[in-house]
C-alpha cells in the first residue's frame, strides 16, 4: 500500500508524521509529494516513518515509499487513481505517431500563441477573475490540481498586459517557494517596481520605508499605474510569508490600495488559507474547472489535423468517455487536460503495442485494459 494509506489506516495525520521523524510541517508536505529532504537520510526518515506506524499498531511492511519528484495523491474513491505500477511511457514515438497519421504529439501542450489554448467557458471566467484582480487592485488565488491549465490561463493574462506601461508585474525569482521568506517577496517588489538596478537598503526599517515609498508613488507620480505580486506554487509558502502579503495588500494611499496580489497552487493553498483567517476573510478563491472530454480531444487533434475518429472506433469514444463519468451523471464527462492527454496516450500506445495492423483504431477492448479499475469514473 502506499504511504498515505498506511498512514490513513493508523491515524497518523501529516502533521503528526513531521513532529515525530523531526521535520517541518512543509517538508512533509514535499515528502508525501516525492521530495524528501536534502539534508536528511531518506533511508533514516523510512526507518522512523515505519517505526511510528508500528507504534499506532499500522503497516510496516510492503509500503510504497513517494517516489523522487513523484505524487501521491489523497485517497478519493470518486476519483479515478492511475497506481504507480501502472503509469506507461509518456510519450508517442515513431510507430505511434505513424500508425495514426500524426507528425508530432498533440498532447505535449507546447502553447506557441493563442490558437494553441482551448477557450472553454471555465478558462474565460477564470482570466476575468485575474483581470478584474489587477484593474481593481484585489487579492485572488487561483486553485487547482497540477495539469488544469491555471498557469496557462496566467500566462495568456500576462501577455495582454505585458505591453502595458501602466501595469508592473513583480514576481519572486527564488525557485523552492518552501523557503520564500517575507524578505524576498520586499525585494521582489523594491526590484519589479524601482528597476532590476535599485539599490536595496540594508537596514530592515530603511528597506521597509524604501517599499512604502515605491508603492505609494505607483499612486502618485501623476499616472495611475497598477503593481501587481503574483506567486507560482503558493500552497508552499509560510504563515509567515502569508501575514507579510496581508500587510503588503492594506498599503493604502488615502482609502485606495496600492497592489494586487495573485497567488496559484494546489488545492492545499485553499486549506492554508482557510487556516489562516486574516488572510482568507480577505482573499477571493477561483477554483479552475474541468474541460470537457471530447471537446477537448477534438480541439488537441484539431490542431494536428486529424479527427477523433482517426483514433477511435465507435465504441472506443464511447469506453474512453466511460472513463470520465460519475454513475447517473447526466453532463458530458469532464476532467483536467493533463489527465485527458495521458488517458489519451496511453490508449494509443497500448494499441500499437499490441500489435494492431494499419487503420485499426483505439476500441473499448483496448480502454478497458488500460491501467486502473474497469468501468465508469468520475472527473477530478
């Protein structure tokens, strides 16, 4: 079984994991994704983790351990979970791509202009939720399970205003958001809005003036002009670093505020900030929603010039889009694009593998020897 279901079964939450092998909350947090911490044993942290769990009468043995870089996610069992052991090659060689008339994968998600990003409904009402963000100086995060699209949709926001001189995005360059410190989001600011050559204070209270002072003349050098924080992975960051957005979000110049602050991350974000109220009594939560199945595979293939029934015969369209229901779901199956296109890839690859002759297509024998339990799931 896998780590979290061995912790499930002997009452150990992640918090309780951390006090006890001598980590901090946030490492836990990345371990149960598959970064374990650097200056730690992993072959240590193992030996403590199944010690606690004999201790409240759990599994020691057979447990699958987080791999590298590897996630494993909550257990839902209204969510279709792929098990480790059956996660395929994720790419379309040669043979793959020739046996469906494909020059190039239509699932790598590369996104070279705007033509390349499906616009459903979902997308659009959660770019107007950035932009009325920024215009009116607000405070917004953005959430969702990794491959949704919400750094996509952030990227197409970005590029509408990045010809704008009245807009000035600021964003943290430290790359492990678990070790942003307030500090860095101050220089962050002082240097997106006073110019990568400012001059940093050393002294804290001089730093401190010397953003006030930047902020405040956003408002008042005779242009209107609109700063705005945005932070990536935000479900990684510190109390500490939440309380210090709050004090950055109330700087004022008379009753009107001075920045817009946009955060993205994982559904865990949304859980933080419920715990801290300061900041969730404050803030506005966007959740990016599904797509639908087959609009979007027609859109990905579309794209690459080739139908949906190149790939699929009837009633393997039918089992793929199985896959994606909930039992007594009346709407079209949904689900995240990141899901869709490894659903999709593996199907592909299993029929080639097994040998298929040219023009035959994905049918629901193949989708039904895909990885994972047979019959109808429901989308994330």
């Amino acid at each position: 079984m896998t780590l979290r279901e061995a912790m499930q079964q002997a009452g150990v939450t992640q918090n309780k994991l951390g006090e006890n092998i001598g980590i901090s909350r946030t490492q836990a947090a990345r371990l149960m994704q598959g970064y374990w911490p650097v200056r730690k044993s992993v072959d240590e942290l193992k030996r403590r983790i199944a010690r606690l769990l004999e201790l409240r009468g759990g599994v020691t043995t057979d447990i699958t351990w987080p791999d590298e870089g590897g996630y494993q996610p909550a257990i839902d069992n209204n969510k279709w979970l792929i098990p480790q052991e059956g996660i395929e090659h994720m790419s379309l060689d040669k043979s793959v791509l020739s046996h469906f008339g494909l020059r190039s994968n239509p699932f790598q998600n590369d996104v070279n202009d705007e033509d390349d990003v499906l616009r459903y409904r979902g997308y659009e009402g959660v770019e107007m939720a950035i932009e009325e963000t920024i215009e009116e100086r607000g405070f917004l995060a953005i959430i969702s399970e990794s491959g949704s699209g919400k750094t996509t949709i952030w990227d197409g926001v970005e590029a509408k205003y990045k010809d704008r001189a009245d807009v000035m995005i600021c964003k943290p360059q430290i790359k492990s958001k678990d070790k942003m410190e307030p500090e860095h989001l101050a220089r962050c600011l002082i240097y997106g809005l006073g110019g990568e050559g400012t001059k940093i204070a050393m002294n804290s209270e001089d730093r401190g003036r010397q953003l006030s002072t930047l902020l405040k003349g956003v408002r008042t050098q005779g242009a209107d002009r609109r700063a705005v924080l945005y932070i990536d992975d935000a479900h990684f960051i510190s109390v500490s670093v939440l309380r210090q957005l709050k004090t950055f979000f109330e700087e004022k110049v008379g009753r009107f505020r001075l920045l817009a602050i946009v955060l993205v991350g994982l559904p865990m974000l949304k859980n933080k900030l419920a715990e801290f109220g300061e900041i969730g009594n404050r803030i506005r939560v966007v959740e990016v929603p599904p797509v639908n199945v087959q609009e979007y595979l027609e859109f990905k293939l579309g794209r690459a010039g080739v139908p949906l029934d190149r790939l699929f015969s009837p009633d393997g369209q039918a089992a793929f889009l199985d896959r994606f229901r909930s039992p007594g779901q009346r709407r079209p199956p949904q689900d995240r694009p990141l899901i869709i296109n490894a659903m999709c890839i593996r199907a592909m690859c299993r029929l080639v593998a097994s040998g298929a002759a040219a023009g035959e297509k994905i049918t629901r024998e193949i989708i039904d020897k895909l990885p994972g339990e047979g019959g109808v799931r429901r989308a994330a």
